[in-house]
C-alpha cells in the first residue's frame, strides 16, 4: 500500500494528535465498506466501542485502534474531560468482551488493518500489541466467511467462544480437524508463543487451562486458514 506519512499535517493545524485519531476509524470503517460490510459508527464518544458492522445479519462490535508507529495499546477505560476527577484510581484496562468483538487496528501510515479477536486478548491477557506480534492477524478480513466451516458460523465469529463448554469446543476440534495442542487436557498449560506470535520474541508465557487452550486452538486454525 502507499505509504502517505510524507503528507502528515501539511495544513499545519494545532490539534494534530486529535485530529489522527479520528482520521484512524474513517480509515478503518472505509476498509470495512470497501469490503461490502454495512458499517454503523457510534456517536457517543465515551461509548465502550467505536462502531458496528454486520455480517451474515450478524453485529460485530468493534474498538479502533489507530497508531502512526503501528504499536497498539488494547486497553479501554481512558479518562477525559475536566469533569473526571484526577486522583481517581485509574479505569484503565484491557479491552473486553464486555467492550467489544474485536479489536481493529489500523495503520496511519498506510490504512494496513489487524483484526484480533477479543477472546485472545482476554486469555492472554496481554495489552501491548506491536506491529510484529500482529503478522498472523494482518489484513485478515476473512476471518468472517465461514461457508468452508463445520459447526462454525459468523454469530460464533463475532461472540467468540468463550461461553462454549469445553465438549462443544472438543466437537469444533474434531469437526474442523484443528490440532489440540494441549493434548493431555493439562489446566496449567504453557501455551505455544509461537502460534500466536510468530517467531517475535515474547518473554511472558501464555499459562492457560485446557479450556482457554481450545479457545486459542481454535482462533488460530481461523486465521491461518485464510
């Protein structure tokens, strides 16, 4: 893609670090459109997400995040406005189901996007998500078909599977034929890094129980599948 970082704020306006931001979601929802989807975008700026779009009449939550150095930080519950209380104990934390679906980076630099599933983030637990622990989420747009499928289908896609038992998760296994790599069922696991990283060096383990296990099994099949 183009890289348009030689045009950054050539009108030379004050408010720049805003104004990216909201530059960021126009990116991302107008890669979404490109793709077909029906965006809706949430007015309210301190809603927990920053939009809506639909597949197989199925909503998709989304939280944007959009960075000029491809870094991004999946948290939410940021302050703002002089009405907030600066001695407030901090509402900072990761992103959750409770907040939205997915999380949609974007880059600034070139409108790249990374779709990364809100379940990851719960079980790993990890906030900070750089360009190259992204590679396996780039431009991953079709992680919403799901006609290829057995037992999966766009609402399991959006909702994730963290309310699934673990049988119809073992179901899901053996129907679509994903690997269980927590073969002995351990609920101490140390969770292959590289599966979800790559070959970048991450030094927290991923400890999980076999049913998170399953979870992130399953994830990774969807995305290196297409």
């Amino acid at each position: 893609m183009k890289n348009f970082k030689d045009t950054y704020n050539i009108a030379e306006v004050d408010n720049w670090d805003s104004l990216k931001g909201y530059a960021g979601q126009e990116l991302a929802f107008g890669r979404l459109m490109l793709c077909g989807f029906n965006v809706q975008r949430n007015l309210w700026r301190d809603a927990k997400y920053d939009g809506i779009f639909v597949v197989d009449d199925t909503p998709v939550r989304i939280e944007i995040k959009s960075s000029t150095q491809n870094d991004f930080s999946m948290v939410g519950g940021r302050r703002a406005g002089e009405q907030i209380d600066r001695n407030a104990p901090s509402r900072v934390q990761p992103i959750s189901r409770k907040d939205a679906d997915f999380g949609l980076c974007v880059s600034n630099i070139d409108a790249t996007c990374w779709f990364l599933s809100i379940d990851i983030i719960e079980i790993t637990k990890r906030t900070d998500w750089k360009e190259h622990y992204l590679e396996k989420f780039k431009e991953k747009f079709k992680i919403f078909l799901t006609k290829d499928l057995i037992g999966i289908n766009a609402k399991d896609i959006a909702q994730g599977f963290l309310k699934k038992n673990i049988n119809e998760l073992e179901d899901i296994c053996k129907k679509n034929e994903i690997v269980i790599s927590n073969k002995n069922k351990e609920n101490n696991f140390q969770y292959p890094k590289e599966k979800i990283f790559g070959e970048s060096s991450i030094r927290k383990e991923i400890i999980v129980d076999y049913k998170n296990s399953l979870i992130l099994d399953i994830w990774m099949f969807l995305y290196n599948r297409i």
